[in-house]
C-alpha cells in the first residue's frame, strides 16, 4: 500500500505525517520522522482517518425543502444563493451579511476568497474562532506595543526559566513537539517551570512549582507580582528607562496595592509566590499564557497585565524572553476601505479584522434595520463551537438566509438552508502562509475548494469585473511570466479589478493550474520580480509537506536591537485608560465578595473547555476513534462529589445560567475543590445520536470580556445534581 506524506490538520503544530492510503482510504497514520515534527504527533492526528472518513460527509450541494434537504446541482445552488443574497442587501444594506469562520488550519486558504467576497458585497462582519478566544490579547498588544498583530512569542529554547499560565501544553500542546520538550524540560536540574493552574494538571505535574490558584483570581496575582518586583526592587529599570514611555503614571497602582492580601484571595502561598518572582527576574526568563486565563474573568486585562510584567521585568526581546515579530518596523494593522464599524446590537469593535462570535446572536435578536438577515458560515461549527448553542439555535432560526460551506452534516449545517460541500485537507491543495499541502485523496463527490465555491457564488453575484480573452489565453499557455504581464495590462486597464484578484486568479489561472488555491498563493508572490516569483512558487509546490511544520523562533543574541514600536513615540505604552480603570476595581476585598457571591449562587465554578488529546473540537465527528475511552467526563474533586452525594461513573446533570446538559462524572482528586472541568468538541450529532456533553449549552453568549467579547468559558458558576 502506498505511503504518502502530508501533516496533520487538527492544530497548528502541523506535525508531519506518513499516511498508508489503500483504495483512496487513509487506513493508518504515523509520525514522519523526517519531518521537523521528528515523527512526534499526538494521539489526534493517529487518528486522522476519523476525520476524513465519516457518515457525516458532504458529497453534494443540499436545499432544504420543508424539514428536509434535497440534493441540487452547483449551478442551481450557487444561482440561488446569489440570488438571495442580492435581494437581502439591496433591500437592508451590507449590515445585514455576516461571515462566520473560515482561516483554519485545515481550511486557510479559502481566506482571500470569504473575505473577498464579503469585502465585494460591502460587509465588514467577519466572525471567527480567533475572536473567542485571543483577540482580548491583540486588544492588549495593540493598546501596549501599536499594532494588533504584534504579539511576542516565548523563547523557551533559550529560557531557564519559564512561568506558564493557564496553559497545559502536555495536553493542548501548541508548540512543537510539546510532550518531550516539556519533559526534557521539567528533567533539566538547570532549569525551572513554574506552572500557574487551579487543577494539577499533566503539566502541572511536571513543574517545580505548582500555584493551584483559585479560580478567577489570576488579575489578582499578576497584579500582586508586578507589585512584589517594585517594591523589592527586583524590576528591570534601564529597560523601563529605554523602552517604557508613561511608566510611570501607572507606578501608583501597582506600589501602593496591597500584594498580600491579594495573594491570600488567590489561595496561594506568599513566600512561594515571591521566590517565583525573584527566580522570574534573576533567570532567563519567559511567559506563557492560554485559555485558561484568556477566557477567565479579566481576561482582556490580564493580557494587559502580562504586558506591564513583562515590561517591568525587562523580559522583552531578550534571549530566552518573550520575542516582539521580525519585521516588527513594517507592521501594520489591517487596512480598511471604510472606517471600521462597530456591531449595531452590542457596540463591540472590530479587533484585528475580526467580531466575536459571542455577540452574534445578539446581532441577529433585535430589531434594528441594521440587524443580522443573511450569514455564510465556512469551515465552522457554531452551534458547538461557540458559547450558548441555545441562543445561537434561536437565532439561526430567524435569518433569512443561512448557508454553510464544510465537509460534514454538522449541527448547523442541519439548520441552514442550503449546504455547500467542500473538499477536505487532504483532498485539496492547501495551506498557510507561504507554505503548501498537496492534496493525497481524490473526492468522492461533487465536493470543490472552499476558494472555488466562493469563486462560483462571488461570479453568480456580478461581482467579478469581464475579464479579456487575452488573460484566459495567457493562463492557458501554461507560461506564467506571459500571464503575469497580461495580468499587469488588464490591472493597468481596469484598476478597480484589483479589489476583486483572488477571483480573476481563480478564473484565470486557477483554471490552468486545477486549483485556485495554488493560483492565489501564486498572486501573493506577485510583488516579487517575476523571475524570483516563479522560483519561490516552483519551491513551494515541490517542497515537501513534512517541511512545514513551524520552527522555534528564538533571538539570536543576549541583547538584539529593540526596534521602534509603531507606538506615537515607538516605545512601549503602559498607561491604558481602559486598563487602567478597570485595574482599580480589582481590590482584594471586593474581590473576594465577588467570588463568594458566584459560589453562594452556584456551588462549583466551571471550566468549559479541558484540553486533553481525546478531543479535537468537532474535527472528528465519528465516535469510534474514542470508543473505549472515557471520553467526555465531567471531573470533580473526591470531596465535592461525597458533598453532593455523587459516586465516579454515575450521569449527572450539570446547570448554568445557560441551560443544562448530562454528563458522566469522574472523580479527580487533581483537581481542586470547588472547580470542576468538562471538554469541549462533544455533543456532537452523530448518525441521528448525540454523544457527550456539549459545553457550549452551558455557556451563555452574554458571560463575556467587556472589551473583547471573549466567552469567560473557565469560569461558570455551576450546580450539579444526580440525574435520574
């Protein structure tokens, strides 16, 4: 049987694969040693074959007609779709078309064509995965360092010391090879990891120091150790003094803060708390956070407060420190044709290009002229992958029109008018940034390239400008240097077509080429002169897929030339009104009242979203690649269970302010009182039967960062009750 390199789709590790196809059937996977991945890969990406091969699959264009879909053929569904959308913005306005998803790993190349096509119809609403969960970050980044896309990276090859912070990385791993590295690591008498985390996770385990940090509770602590480096003088000040400019405004809230007593809220130890500092700022040094904190309370604040430690600590751009991007000089913010909008309902901003999904339900709930009629949903799931599947139901149910384009029956496939199918990743040419994954299966359907179904609907549209026979023959001729200069005379004739290339690609070359996601990773080089475009492009389709797996990026000397921050004074800015403000609210005592109200309401706090390698959002929709496994459980601590009378394998009944769901309990004694966790990726609708608890029906979309809109899924006060 033939073996086949490629790399696994369901993180962004990429790590590099070697998949045994029998009968255009993946029937094994194993790690590919000669990739950069070294032959590492989880338990997931063994498992591939559960996501390519399923039940669920699309093979055809679907209408809904009554309670059940119809197959259809392209033209009709395309036409019909196009026609729909026409009638709803020339009728409401470009407000009333959302996009929702698209840009993941294992669909990134249908970016230019959604957000093209959304761009050409005059909406700014793109919704995206990223927008739950890190944009509350790039808030924070752009407020402190002037642009949203700067965000620092850890140097953890370089570090001898490293403090992570929410983050489970020997389960949701996130960084190359995570296991060994982080078992190497934690083995090293010369290094030091210091795991923040209310449950002693698999990570945690590792750690030289574990603060079981209460819930909730982590804006306290970043507060506290800020506060702790200045009053003990432990703080970087030629650092603050060369690449801080407002430090000092800001000094008040952190030396005059009663760093004791909010360590003491925290639950954690003061001494160990201060010898996690002292250590922070004698070693090399750097900081890891994730969802843990990300989608906690104070979650666009505490990306602040990372900030100012990292600032105050001076541990940006060193070796072993947290890294700004190369190129850092050049970059910018997303440009805009028009001012950015903000949402009609809720008032949130756009953040890197991008709404949150939270706000969405909201958006289409209200009477407004402006509202929600018409959304595109892409390579995404809301009705499991976002907060409150209840609201989102509701809401889905009163659009106008709701399409989706992915390769599955998935939840809100089911609700949407019309299903368009798309081919898998390994069953397409695709791929981020400069890189590329060749397909290695044929499909079996009708199902297209995200890019082409775009491409049809943007044509069906009148969106794409006459293009001239001489392109078309150009593209044809196979010689791309003749086709480049024909397609510099047409966009010197028309310049507006510009606006529209991914498509006039699409249709061009991407006709030539059998993929119009070659074609636009072929524009995107355009800027390079012709000859080293042509070279860069054959290098990146003959490359081999096992070389795309990411690097560590790690500074190349103890002290790099800080570059100018695209800041008003290129420096480092501290003083965030809006951080500022809210950082006054986080008192020790009031705090504390707080928390004592959401246990008094609720018992147990919960986190809607444990990492382990037994879930993969809704990537894989087949139960049987976890039969066997106790799967989707909900843990809790020995003596919470005996308080609520409750034994470890009995279902129980799990109720939030959101709605309720049924799991299976599973008593953990990693855990800690009073906080309980349950996966997320379950729930899912499989052959007509539901398995596992589905998280997001216990997470209300309203439960959010007020900046941001992130979900605030780890911390949910909860009740828990036997179910009978």
């Amino acid at each position: 049987m033939p073996i086949k390199k490629t790399i696994c789709v369901l993180c962004g590790n990429t790590c590099g694969l070697n998949v045994t196809v029998e009968n255009n059937e993946i029937v094994k996977a194993r790690g590919d040693k000669e990739s950069q991945s070294e032959g590492y890969t989880c338990r997931k990406a063994l498992q591939i074959r559960y996501h390519q091969h399923h039940a669920d699959r699309l093979l055809y264009p679907l209408k809904k007609v009554g309670d059940r879909f119809e197959r259809i053929s392209w033209q009709q569904a395309t036409a019909e779709i196009a026609e729909k959308l026409n009638g709803i913005v020339n009728k409401h306005g470009p407000r009333s078309l959302a996009l929702m998803g698209g840009g993941t790993i294992h669909s990134a190349a249908q970016g230019p064509f959604g957000s093209g096509l959304l761009r050409a119809m005059g909406s700014q609403y793109r919704y995206n995965a990223l927008a739950q969960e890190l944009t509350g970050r790039y808030w924070a980044d752009g407020e402190t360092f002037g642009g949203q896309n700067i965000q620092v990276s850890a140097d953890t090859t370089n570090a001898d010391m490293v403090l992570m912070v929410g983050k489970n990385p020997m389960m949701s791993h996130h960084s190359p090879r995570a296991r060994l590295v982080w078992k190497q690591f934690s083995k090293d008498p010369d290094k030091v990891l210091v795991v923040v985390d209310p449950r002693q996770s698999e990570t945690a385990k590792l750690a030289d120091i574990h603060l079981p940090i209460k819930p909730g509770t982590d804006a306290l602590l970043l507060r506290a150790m800020i506060s702790i480096v200045l009053r003990e003088g432990w703080q970087d000040q030629a650092f603050i003094d060369a690449h801080v400019s407002d430090f000092d405004e800001i000094r008040p809230l952190f030396e005059d803060f009663d760093a004791s007593a909010a360590v003491e809220v925290c639950e954690l130890d003061f001494d160990q708390v201060k010898e996690v500092c002292r250590l922070f700022t004698t070693k090399r040094s750097c900081h890891l956070s994730d969802l843990g904190v990300l989608m906690s309370r104070h979650s666009t604040l505490v990306s602040y407060l990372e900030n100012v430690f990292l600032s105050v600590t001076g541990r940006i751009e060193k070796k072993g420190g947290n890294r700004l991007p190369n190129g850092i000089g050049v970059q910018r913010s997303r440009s805009q044709e028009s001012e950015p909008w903000r949402t009609v309902a809720t008032n949130f901003p756009q953040i890197t290009g991008l709404y949150p999904p939270n706000v969405m339900p909201e958006e289409i709930l209200n009477d407004h002229p402006d509202r929600l009629r018409a959304v595109i949903v892409s390579a995404a799931n809301p009705l499991r992958s976002f907060a409150d599947t209840t609201a989102y139901e509701e809401a889905f149910g009163e659009l106008d029109l709701l399409v989706t384009v992915d390769i599955a029956m998935t939840e809100t496939a089911a609700l949407s008018h019309y299903v368009l199918p798309a081919r898998s990743a390994y069953e397409k040419w695709d791929g981020a940034g400069m890189t590329l994954r060749p397909p290695i299966l044929e499909p079996e359907g009708e199902q297209l390239e995200d890019g082409e179904i775009f491409t049809r609907l943007a044509d069906d549209l009148g969106l794409i400008p006459d293009i001239p026979d001489a392109l078309y023959k150009a593209a044809d001729s196979g010689d791309r240097q003749r086709y480049r200069a024909a397609l510099t005379e047409y966009l010197q004739e028309v310049p507006e077509a510009g606006r529209r290339m991914p498509f006039i690609l699409a249709k061009t070359l991407g006709k030539q080429l059998g993929s119009v996601h070659l074609a636009s990773l072929w524009g995107r080089l355009e800027r390079q002169p012709p000859e080293v475009q042509e070279k860069i492009f054959q290098a990146i389709m003959d490359q081999s897929p096992a070389s795309m797996a990411p690097g560590a990026d790690t500074a190349s000397s103890d002290d790099p030339e800080f570059p100018k921050l695209p800041t008003a004074d290129g420096r480092i800015r501290l003083n965030v009104p809006e951080m500022t403000q809210w950082l006054k609210e986080i008192d020790p005592a009031v705090e504390k009242k707080l928390l004592e109200k959401d246990t008094d309401q609720s018992s147990l706090i919960l986190s809607a979203g444990r990492h382990f390698d037994y879930n993969s959002n809704t990537h894989m929709r087949d139960p049987e690649w976890n039969k066997g496994k106790r799967a989707c459980t909900l843990i809790m601590h020995p003596i919470d269970a005996e308080q609520h009378q409750l034994r470890d394998g009995q279902m129980i009944k799990v109720i939030t302010e959101a709605g309720e769901e049924v799991a299976e309990l599973e008593i953990d004694p990693t855990t800690r009182q009073g906080y309980t966790m349950i996966p997320q990726g379950f729930g899912l609708v499989h052959q007509g039967k539901t398995y596992g608890a589905n998280a997001n029906r216990l997470a209300k979309n309203t439960h959010r960062d007020p900046i941001a809109g992130t979900p605030l899924h780890r911390y949910i006060p909860c009740r828990v009750e036997a179910f009978v």
